[in-house]
C-alpha cells in the first residue's frame, strides 16, 4: 500500500523548557473534522493512530523530507499520544542549523501547518442522502511521519483515489457503470488541470 498524506490547519507551537530546550508541540490531526479532498470527504476516528503510536517507528521530519529528521519515537526526541482533540505530537529537535530555522520559522508564524504521512490499514466510506460528496472515514492507520509543513497543499494518492473507487464500483448498478467511469475520469483530469 502507497503512503497519504494529510496537512491540517493544526494549532502548534515552540515552548521552551526550564533548561532553555525548545520543543515544538501540538496536533498533526484532529478527530471527527470533515475536510474535503476532492474527490470525497474524510474524517479520522478516535482511536485511528493508538495501535501505530504504540508499535511503530515514526519520524518527525520537516516538509515530509526523510533528510531533514527532527526526532523519532524510537530515540525518544518524538512523542506521540492520542487526547480528546485529535494526535498530540512532541518533538525534541536536533541541535542543527535546519532545526534551529525551523524553530525560528514556527516562533515568526511563517510556518504553521502540520501532516503527517499514513498508510490505511482500515477505513469505511458511506454516501449521506444530501452530501454532494461520499465521506471516508479513516478508523486504523499506520502512521510514517508527522511533519510542520511549509505549505499544505493536499496531494492526491493513488491509494486514496482507487480505495474510492473500489467501494464506488461496490455500489454501482451495472447498467450505470459505464457513465460512472467516465464522470470519474472527467473528475480526475479536472483535478490535474487544477495543480
């Protein structure tokens, strides 16, 4: 399975600690917040990171970029943890010139956006009787990153696309299948026109 992302108008900050340390703190997501993607919509469960904080190696990185890491939760430099609002991240950054302008960055508010890179693991789709656009519901992700990001532009995945597709065509009668795929294909080619 190919790797999401999601960037989120997410509230996070840079505290320092009695010891002058600075950590960066806040939330890479948030639960039960519809945001439209396009093609669809999408929420996150409670309870969609819990199995992935507690098992896997997650980075923190700046801008999704494997050579500017800021801390992983195997070294202990990132702390996860699922709360009421969504997943709280807490980074310990490196001593390096990246990571003291990022800082720097964050404290001027020219950066304040945070992602985070995902794989689904268990999600579920439903159409509402008056929404324009299907609702995906990601309930277990494997998390790979949590990220401030520079801008938080929404990438279009295969993954995402063909897992709407897979549930659409489920649901589809087979004399309307035709005109289906050919919507979605006109759909698909606006969204590249738009980029």
């Amino acid at each position: 399975m190919k790797q999401e992302r999601r960037t989120l108008h997410s509230e996070f900050r840079v505290e320092q600690r009695e010891d002058g340390k600075k950590l960066i703190r806040g939330h890479a997501a948030v639960f039960n917040s519809e945001t439209d993607l396009g093609w669809f919509r999408e929420r996150i469960a409670p309870g969609a990171f819990s199995e992935s904080i507690g098992k896997d190696d997650v980075r923190a990185l700046f801008n999704h970029d494997e050579n500017f890491i800021l801390g992983r939760n195997k070294a202990g430099t990132l702390t996860m943890r699922e709360d009421e609002q969504g997943l709280y991240v807490e980074i310990d950054p490196p001593d390096t010139q990246v990571a003291r302008d990022l800082v720097t960055s964050i404290e001027r508010g020219d950066i304040s956006q945070m992602s985070f890179g995902f794989q689904t693991i268990k999600d579920s789709w439903e159409t509402e009787e008056n929404a324009a656009k299907d609702l995906r519901t990601l309930e277990k992700v494997k998390l790979w990153d949590v990220s401030p990001v520079t801008f938080p532009a929404y990438q279009e995945t295969d993954v995402a696309v063909r897992s709407h597709e897979c549930w659409s065509h489920s649901k589809v009668e087979p004399l309307r299948y035709k005109p289906f795929l050919e919507r979605l294909q006109r759909e698909k080619n606006e969204l590249h026109k738009r980029r």
